[in-house]
C-alpha cells in the first residue's frame, strides 16, 4: 500500500465517525425522557393522564405520546396527542408541533409552538390568531424529578389558566 492510500484509508476512518454520531441531546429535554403520570385541574376538572417522552429520529426529537386514562363511551382516549419538541442547536429556541385528536387542522401553524428556555422552564406560546395564544410552560423541578405543566389562554380578556398540571414519574 502506497503512503498517500494509507493517509486517505486514515483519514476516511476518523471521518466516519463523525457522521454516524447522535446529535448533542438537549439537557433539559433529557429531564423528560420516560415513563410519567399527569395529574392535576384541566378544563375545571381533575385528570389523569399517561405520558411518554422518548427520544426519536436519531435522537434529534423527544416524541411526547400523552393518553387520557378517561374513556369516551367509544372506549376510545377522551384525549390522545402526539408532540414532537426540539431545540434548535443554533438559535438555542425550542420549538413543538402538537398532534391531538380535539382539532385536525391538517397542520395549521398553529399547532406549532415556540420558546426560549427560561432556567429549568420551557414556555411554549402557540398562536391561534394574531391577538389569541396559548401559553404552554414546562417547569422542571431538579430537587423532585418533576415537571410542573401550566396552560393559559390568552386572549382580549387576558391570560386565563387551562391547566395546572404534574408530572410525577411511573
């Protein structure tokens, strides 16, 4: 074998790797991977729902499977989504696109929200019209392994709560 076969052989196996490898994983996002109960008010009454965040797509998005223990007389999830969160490596925002069986919009925008990272809390806004949004916050508690889940409308009459929500591990 020639010297320069052997540089482009030594140099074709440290490249390799480099591609096959995993993105950076969002810390924060980390904190969600697993197996969860969600318990708390919504919509003014008390739920429990099933929650699953895993890491998907060569590890470049949390998929969020969230399943309502509540049944509808189909014997089907009275709520049932599917969310893909992200965060960009440049910018630092995340960002969600949220799936969920109480509008099929054919993805409106405004199933898309975004959020810059404020300590440990991940405050989704989406947009539902230029003067509507719902405020979506992740909190995560480092002392407890929990996350504190807060909805709110926000509309002309002002920021309302939805939810006040927890997620305790399973």
């Amino acid at each position: 074998m020639t010297k320069r076969s052997v540089l482009l052989l030594a140099g074709l196996l440290l490249v390799a790797p480099l591609r096959a490898q995993s993105p950076q994983r969002d810390a924060l996002l980390n904190h969600l991977i697993g197996r969860w109960v969600l318990r708390g008010p919504m919509a003014g009454k008390n739920v429990v729902h099933d929650v699953t965040f895993e890491w998907v797509l060569n590890g470049e998005y949390v998929q969020m499977h969230e399943v309502s223990r509540e049944r509808t007389s189909g014997g089907t999830p009275a709520y049932e989504a599917i969310v893909y969160l992200v965060r960009d490596p440049h910018t630092h925002e995340y960002a969600a696109l949220w799936l969920d069986n109480t509008d099929y919009n054919a993805f409106n925008p405004a199933g898309v929200g975004q959020a810059a990272a404020v300590g440990d809390s991940i405050p989704f806004v989406f947009t539902t019209s230029p003067t509507d949004h719902f405020h979506n916050t992740f909190a995560y508690d480092r002392a407890t392994d929990t996350w504190a889940w807060h909805m709110d409308n926000d509309d002309a009459r002002g920021r309302r709560p939805f939810a006040r929500v927890k997620l305790t591990r399973q």
